[in-house]
C-alpha cells in the first residue's frame, strides 16, 4: 500500500483526539463531582462506594494528574502524527509507536487486567487505533526502508 503511513497517521490522530477528550472529559468530572467523578470515569468497573477513601483533596489531584497527562498525551499523538507520520518519517514512526504503545500497556496492565476498566467501545477504541497506527506506520516505514536500498 503506496500510503499506509497517512492511514496510520490518520489513526494515531484519531487516538490522540479520543485522548484529548478523555482527559477532558474526565477534568469536567473531577471538577464538577470532585473525586469520586474521577473514578466513575477511570474505573467504571468498579462501583463508588467500594473505592477506597482518600482525602477529598489528594483524591482530587490523583485523578486530575492523569486527565492531564491523558490530555497531553493525545495532543502529542496528533502533532507527532500530522508533523511527522504523514510524512512517514523514522523519528515519528518511533515516536508514536513507542509513547502511545508504553500508554496502552500501561493501560491494559494497570486497568483493564485487574477488571478496574471493562473492555468496551470506550476503552477497545484507543486499543484499536493504536493497533491500526502502528500497522499502517509500519507498513509505510519498512517500504520507506525497501525504497532507500
């Protein structure tokens, strides 16, 4: 496929967009329904009133910490994406594979194995376009590789 790296970038966009809007959303939460917000939005597998206690205001800031981090991180998929993947360029096809992938590990590792995030649309969403990245990027970078020799 002559272009599979801008399909793979259009993916790792589509990521990052999902990203930004989870992290937002998930600030909208915690703002207005403090932590407990946070965690109906991180652990939805997980019933409120089983969450641990935490001080209102550390509980707070644990879950505004990674909204944030979600935030960003879309935000770094897409401008990796859009500056670098649609060029298929090497530093980019790294980039996202490597940071994006680290997020989905961690994901997987940390929420869905332990059953704190259930698979669903929601959560098999940013799974799945992170898979169709890293295949399309890979398949423009290895032609990218072939047309170099």
């Amino acid at each position: 496929m002559k272009s599979a790296y801008k399909i793979g970038a259009v993916s790792y966009i589509l990521w990052g967009l999902i990203h930004m809007a989870g992290g937002a959303i998930m600030f909208q939460r915690i703002l207005a329904d403090g932590a407990m917000g946070g965690a109906a939005v991180m652990a939805p597998g997980v019933p409120i009133a089983e969450q641990p206690a935490i001080p209102a205001g550390l509980a707070d800031g644990v879950f505004l910490y990674p909204a944030w981090n979600i935030l960003w991180l879309g935000l770094f998929a897409i401008v990796v994406a859009v500056l670098l993947n649609w060029k298929n360029n090497r530093v980019g096809y790294w980039a996202n594979f490597a940071v994006l992938g680290a997020v989905e590990v961690g994901l997987i590792a940390a929420m869905m194995w332990p059953g704190h995030m259930k698979a669903g649309p929601d959560t098999l969403s940013g799974l799945v376009l992170w898979a169709l990245g890293v295949l399309f990027t890979t398949m423009g970078y290895l032609k990218r590789g072939q047309a170099n020799t």
